[in-house]
C-alpha cells in the first residue's frame, strides 16, 4: 500500500515535470517562429502564448476523458484557472518583480474570464456534459477572446516589439519547428502519466478524482504559466505577462474543458464543481478588483492573492 502511494506520487511529480519542460520549450520556439512571422506580441500574449502554456490542460482534457475521468479534466481545467488568477499572479512580484497594467484592459479580458468561469460552472454542476455544451464552451472562448482582444489597446511599444529584426527573420525556422513540436509530444506524453497517478492516488486515498485534480495536478499544470509570465515580466513585458495569465484563465474554463468532452461526453461531480467553481470566481473577482483599482500587483497585492489560493484548501472537506 504505501509502496504504490511512493510510486504513485513519484509517477505524478515525473509527469507534471515532464508538462511543465516539454510545454516551456513549445511555447519559447512557438513564439519565435510566430516573431519571425512578425505576429503582434499582444496577440502572442493573449492566444499563442496563453494557448501554448495551457497544452498541459488540453492533453489532459482529452486523455482523461477518452480514459472516462471527466473529474480530472473539469477539476484540472477549474484549478488550474483559479491557481494562475491568485496563486501565479500573486508569486509574481516575488519572483519577478512588480507587474504593471492597464486598468482599461484588466476591466476587459478580466470580465471576459469571469464570464467564461460562470458558464463553464453553469453547465458542470448539472452533472453531465453533453456534446452541445462542449462545443458551446469552445466557441464562448473564441468569442470572448475576439471580445477582448479587439478592446485591448495597441502602442507603440508593442508594434515596436511585433516587429523583429531583419536578422532575425532571416533565420532558418527548421530547429524551432521541430523542438516545438517534440515539447508537444512531451506534453502529451506527460499528461497520460498524470491521469494514470491521479488515478491510483486517487483509489490509495479514497479522495475524489476531482479535488486531487483541482488542488493537485492544477498546480502542476500551472508551471508553464508561471515560468512563461516569470521570463516576460522579467524582460518588461507587462501586456505579454497579463495576457497569458488571464488569457490562459479565461482558455482553461472554455476551450480546456470543452475539447475533451466534446469527443467524449460524460457526467461530472456537480456539487465539486459548483462549489470549487464559485470559489474560482470568487478569486478572480478579487484578483481583477485588485488590477482594476491599483493598476499593478506588488508584494502586497501578491500576499493577499496567495492568500485567497491558500484559503481554498478548507474546501477540501467537502
């Protein structure tokens, strides 16, 4: 018994690792070939970026639902939104420094991410995802970002960075296409040995698929998006660095749960996700007032992030 719990929770922490490095080296030569295609880093940000951190979330989703563990897809998807709003936004200006933003925009793509949570739990608590709720989860993600990104203001600085030098767009694309491509591989191999833990810890513990899901693997699926934003804030790229984190809130509570059950309709914990899911809300409410009125998050605004993240584990007696 707690031989297969050691083997258990090694195989997990192999596996999230496995994401989290495979998907940095997809996201960092996705976004160079995308530089070299000279598209805009603010739609980099918000969609390449954002989509590239999330393929933890999107290789899990389809795995776990072809292997029927719909649990572990909605409570990755869930947690994982909610651990990047609080917990990676919070360890930002620890990690890397102040995080500057504009009030307008954080208004805009914030909403849109509260929109997208709210749908996402409408439907979850109900028990069952059919087809025609997945595939309404995943156009809502395509026009809530079309929404967004046609509000989020341009400057100069961002066309300055969207274009690349002459030099760097001369250069041969091979490599990145292919190390882009084995990180997808190594991210989709990654997130079946996560399912295949979370499964057997699952039954060692007799704790819910769910909440393992939603506190645990969401950690661990989060770490692209931690390191991604860590680099951007630390080269100055506030709008890149908000852009993938409620970018990427906004893709898990759509797109990420969606695809999955799009193939394979299933039902859910209901209860579990209404109630993780209002607390979700609940943090990125606090998280986007805090954005809107300050217009930055420093160590202060940071601390009470963590906080709220922290304050969900009393959840876990549900």
């Amino acid at each position: 018994m707690v031989f297969e719990i050691v083997v258990a929770v090694a195989v997990l922490t192999i596996g999230i690792g496995l994401m989290a490095y495979s998907s940095d080296k997809a996201v960092y030569h996705s976004v160079k070939i995308a530089s070299a295609l000279r598209i805009s880093p603010l739609v980099i940000g918000l969609i390449l970026v954002s989509i590239g951190t999330d393929l933890p979330e999107i290789v899990n989703s389809i795995t776990s639902s072809a292997m029927g563990h719909g649990d572990i897809n909605v409570g990755d998807s869930l947690g994982s939104a909610f651990a990047q709003i609080t917990l990676v936004l919070g360890l930002l200006p620890f990690l890397a420094g102040k995080l500057k933003v504009k009030k307008r925009e954080v208004l805009v793509v914030g909403a849109c991410e509260v929109l997208a949570l709210i749908l996402a739990v409408s439907m979850a608590e109900k028990g069952y995802f059919t087809r025609i709720n997945a595939l309404f989860l995943i156009a809502s993600w395509l026009v809530l970002i079309l929404l967004a990104r046609s509000v989020m203001a341009k400057n100069d600085k961002e066309k300055e960075l969207a274009m690349a030098s002459a030099d760097e767009r001369n250069l041969p694309h091979f490599r990145h296409w292919i190390i882009a491509i084995l990180g997808f591989v190594g991210v989709a191999i990654g997130a079946y040995i996560v399912v295949q833990s979370v499964i057997a810890l699952s039954a060692s513990f007799n704790i819910s698929e769910y909440l393992i899901s939603f506190f645990v693997v969401a950690i661990g699926t989060s770490l692209p998006e931690l390191v991604v934003t860590i680099t951007a804030l630390r080269k100055k790229q506030y709008e890149l660095s908000l852009g993938n984190v409620i970018g990427s809130c906004l893709f898990d509570a759509s797109f990420s749960i969606g695809i999955g059950l799009l193939f394979f309709p299933q039902a859910v914990s209901g209860e579990l996700a209404r109630t993780t899911g209002l607390y979700a809300i609940f943090g990125s409410l606090v998280a986007i007032l805090i954005l809107a009125l300050r217009g930055k998050v420093d160590k202060k605004a940071g601390a009470l992030l963590i906080f709220v993240y922290l304050l969900s584990y009393s959840l876990m007696t549900i």
